[in-house]
C-alpha cells in the first residue's frame, strides 16, 4: 500500500530534533522525501541548549534509514536568502516540493515589563518572521507544482494568552494571521495553508531547568524533577495527560499534508489536550 | 499493515447513504465494524426524498464487501428508546464500541426565521440537535464500559459556526452541537473519552443537490446546478464548489483514530476555506 504522502517532497524547519525531526521522520515512513533545515546552533536569549549538528546528522540518519532521501543544511529562518538558497538546493536535487512545515521556534520568558528589547526581538524574528520567510522561500516552488499544502507551527499560545511568555504569544498569534492571509492569497492555486497548536509538547524546549522554574518557582532546583512537574503542565490540560509526544503534532502534520485533507484551508488545528477549552 | 482504526467499533447516524455511508466505509476500510442506523422514511418539508430500505441494504452490502461486520438498523434519533436499543442491540453482537459518528441530519423550509413553521422549527431542532445528544447518550454507556475511551465526532456545519440567511432553524441547531459538543469534551476527559464536532461546507450528497438548495444559493428561482455551482464555489476560497462526502470521511477518520489521541473539543471545518471569506 503506498503511503499517505508518497512521492511528495516535504520542507521541514527546525528538523535537528524535537517536533521537526518526529514530522520528518513520519512524513518520510509514509512516502515523502525531505529538505531539513535548522540553525544547528545558540541563540543568546534562549534559556536551554539549543540543537546540534549532531542532531542534524541524526535526523538524516534516521530518514535514510526509511529508505527516503533527504537533503539537511545549517540554515537561520532569520535569514531570508540563506534560507532559500538551502530550499532551492533540496528542490534541485528531489526535483519537486509539495508540503511546508514552518516549524523552527524559540522559547524564552518574562513579563511584558521585564522582556529585554533582545527577547522580543529575537522571539519575533525567530517564530513570527522566521515563518513568513519560510512560507515566502516555498510560494514560486508550490506554484511551479501546481498546488501543496503547508503546515505553520503555531501553539496554543496563537489563540490564547498566558502570562510570562508575551513576546511569544505575539508571535504565535501572529502565525495565525499568516497563515490566514496565506490561505486566501494562495487558494486559487491550490495550496492550502493551516496552523497546527499544541499544547505543551515533550521536548527539549519544556524539559529544561529553565521553564520548570518559571512553571515550579516554589520548589527547589533540586525538588524540579520531571515527575514532579508533570502535574503543574496537566493542570494545562482537560486530558488527564501532563504534555503530548511530537508524533501527535506530525500525525497532525501528515493529515493535513497529505491529500486526505485536500480541501482543508485556513484552519487552526488544535493538538491540545483540550486546553482551549479552559 | 493495520488499519487506521483496526479492531474497533463505530456507531454511525443516518448510515444508509450520503456521508454517513461514506463514514461507514471509511472507517470499515481501515478496520472498524459498524453499528449503522437511518430513519428511512421522507421527511416532511425536506426538498429531497429520505433514504430507503434499500440505501440501508447497499451500505450493508459494501461494508461486508469489505469483509467487515455490521450491524444495521431502522431508527429515529428522534426516538431515545429506539435508538438505545439499536445500539445496544449492535454492541451484544459486536462485543464494544470506540468510536460514535452523529451524522444525520435534515435540510427542511427555508425561509426567513419570522416565517418558519412552529412544526419546521421544532422537527429540525429535534433531529439536529436533540438527535445528536440522543446518539451521544445512547453510545455512551458503552464506551465507558469498555474503559479504553473513545472518541465522539459530532457532524456539524459551517451553519454552525456562521449565520445564514433563511435557514435559522438549521443555524441553531448545528451551533447548538457546538455547545454539547465543548460540554461532551470537559465532562468526558478524565475518561480519555474525546469528543470533536466536524463544520463541513456544501458536500455534493441529496442534500445540497436540489432545486430549493440552488435557488438558496443563487437568490432566484428555477437556477440550475451549474448556477449553484457557481454561487458555491463563491464561498468557498479553493476553487472547488462543494467536497465530496469522503472529504468528510477522511476527517472523521482521523479524529477517530488513535493519532488524534490528545485532539479533543475541536471544531474543525472542512470547507475549502469557506469560514476565511
């Protein structure tokens, strides 16, 4: 039986590790060859190491060993012309793209009154522009296919507010207005643009010291284990779930890439536990 | 390889065509057996005839085809008792149940909410709306029973998240799935029961394919398919004028299944992006 999105080629940023990785490893088990990009590398702001080059390798050994290609390049969603020139490399090399998952982002915190202008900045340049120059990059190449579907990683925090992280709601929520304008722009060729939310996901970038301070200020460093923050993130959720794992955010991703979903346009998909319903 | 929903149970309203056939197949593809119910007779003031015996029968005959089991079944979601026992009747034979897609439903007068008929108004609110908490409450017990939860898609409509003209009694029913729907989702959690409305645009079933549809769409009298077809597509951003009932299916599919586990209280649209215009 072929897979869900077989013979399709698939853009994934922020694919070193985490959520990127898990989407393009299932895009790849149902069919798809990849073009990974991640910045393999630290940025200031950031409160937890960030990924590798290792990953990066990791990823493509991971994809190639499902039989699928794979072209990965050290590549800053800051950048617009570096990251184009890595997107227009891999789509040399598979011949096509079908499928975008804008999906590289940072986390950092702080009130509004304490963010740093280097916060904000980075917050914003990182997850909101880093999108749109992901989104703009893939534009000529999904109409030269005549048609493909791309993903943007938003999060719950792009429909609601929560407290200590405003420079990252901004950017999420701005993700939605991305995402909306994109699917109205790009309909009449085919090419259907929806935001995927999740709610805490079980990745590096909750499962580090520095957010579970911000989420356990009261404990002790030593007391903040995973087990004893799992029940501060499931007060989060209506599911009695404390986070969800990144293969429910690319069964997300693949549903929404692959032609099941051929006439799904302009949505916000939730894969949050029931979150927004608090 | 497995299919999608492998070994599961699906009770599925208004089963004997249309999406609620597509429905059956779908999931009896990937692996589910069917508990399928339809009313089966006309319904008074729809400007399409109801599904017969024999649209009951081929829904049968093509799930078996697919060397699945099920189960089918006379009902009126109207009627909680008779629809209890259809499903419980289903269950005794098919041993669980995972997996409840209320679908049917009913397109009846259109005509400003001021003059509605007392019985049009009430006939839509009872299958629409009071049918659908029926169906909930009838599967329900026996998802719980099974103690592995479930999942419970709800068929709304893009009626149910916008107002259209004309058709208020429609409107008020399908956004009143919504509000059980986000009920349904908080009370069943804690049981790892989910439950998720599905907002479909037009879908080329009997339902929109009529001359009271088209003159709907088009704002004039005697219009042809093609001048609804015209008048759809200019809601709709893809360049599509309607979805297919698989459309429909392939959502309902995936909210049904165990890669949407942690997906619950979701409206979600399939509507080629009606909701953006």
């Amino acid at each position: 039986m072929p897979g869900r999105v077989e013979g399709k080629v698939a853009f994934v940023t922020g694919a070193a590790r985490g959520q990127g990785r898990s989407h393009a490893l299932r895009l790849a088990q149902e069919g798809a060859d990849i073009i990974a990009v991640d910045l393999t590398g630290q940025i200031d702001t950031v409160p937890y190491a960030m990924s590798t080059p290792a990953d990066l390798d990791e990823t493509v050994r991971q994809v190639e060993a499902l039989d699928r290609r794979i072209v990965a390049t050290q590549a800053d969603v800051r950048d617009f012309d570096a990251l184009k020139g890595a997107l227009d490399a891999g789509v040399a090399q598979l011949g096509k793209l079908d499928i975008v998952s804008a999906n590289a982002g940072i986390f950092s915190f702080g009130t509004l009154d304490e963010l740093t202008e280097e916060q904000w900045s980075d917050m914003l340049a990182v997850n909101l522009t880093g999108v749109w120059h992901t989104v703009k990059a893939a534009i000529p190449h999904l109409k030269a296919n005549g048609g493909g579907s791309m993903i943007l990683t938003s999060s719950t925090a792009g429909l609601l507010a929560i407290p200590n992280i405003g420079h990252y709601v901004a950017a999420k929520h701005g993700v939605v207005g991305v995402m909306k304008t994109a699917a109205l722009e790009l309909a009449p060729f085919n090419i259907r643009v929806n935001s995927v939310h999740p709610t805490s996901v079980n990745t590096d970038m909750i499962q580090n010291s520095a957010t579970y301070e911000l989420f356990a200020p009261d404990l002790t460093p030593e007391q903040r284990t995973k087990e004893a923050l799992a029940p501060r993130f499931q007060t989060l959720n209506v599911l009695p779930i404390p986070w969800v794992e990144p293969v429910d955010i690319s069964n997300a991703v693949l549903w929404l890439a692959s032609d099941e979903s051929r006439y799904v346009t302009g949505l916000e998909v939730r894969v949050d536990a029931g979150q927004l319903l608090k | 390889m497995a299919g999608r929903v492998e070994g599961k149970v699906a009770f599925i309203t208004g089963a004997a065509r249309g999406q609620g056939r597509s429905h059956a197949l779908r999931l009896a593809q990937e692996g589910a057996d069917i508990i399928a119910v339809d009313l089966l007779e006309d319904i008074p003031g729809a400007p399409y005839h109801g599904a017969t015996e024999a649209d009951l029968a081929e829904t049968v005959r093509q799930v078996e085809a697919l060397d699945r089991r099920i189960v089918a079944s006379k009902a009126d979601v109207r009627d909680f008792g008779g629809l209890k026992k259809a499903v419980d009747d289903g269950v005794a034979q098919l041993g669980r149940l995972d997996i409840i897609s209320a679908n049917a439903g009913i397109s009846t007068q259109m005509a400003p909410a001021d003059e509605l008929d007392e019985d049009m108004w009430q006939n839509m609110i009872d299958t629409n709306l009071t049918g659908v908490w029926h169906t909930v409450k009838a599967g329900l017990p026996h998802i719980k029973a099974g103690g592995r939860g479930g999942s419970i898609i709800l068929t709304s409509s893009e009626a149910g998240i916008r107002g259209y003209g004309n058709i208020a009694h429609y409107v008020s029913a399908k956004h009143g799935v919504v509000g059980l729907m986000r009920t349904l989702a908080i009370e069943l959690a804690p049981l790892s029961i989910r439950v998720n409305s599905i907002h479909p645009t037009q879908v080329d079933t009997d339902m929109i394919q009529n001359s009271a549809t088209y003159d709907l769409f088009t704002g004039k009298q005697g219009s042809t398919k093609e001048e609804f077809a015209a008048a759809s597509q200019a809601v709709i951003a893809l360049p599509i004028p309607w979805v297919e009932p698989v459309d429909i299916s392939n959502a309902v599919l995936w909210l049904a299944s165990d890669e949407a586990r942690f997906v619950t209280g979701v409206p979600l649209p399939v509507d080629g992006g009606n909701y953006l215009i």
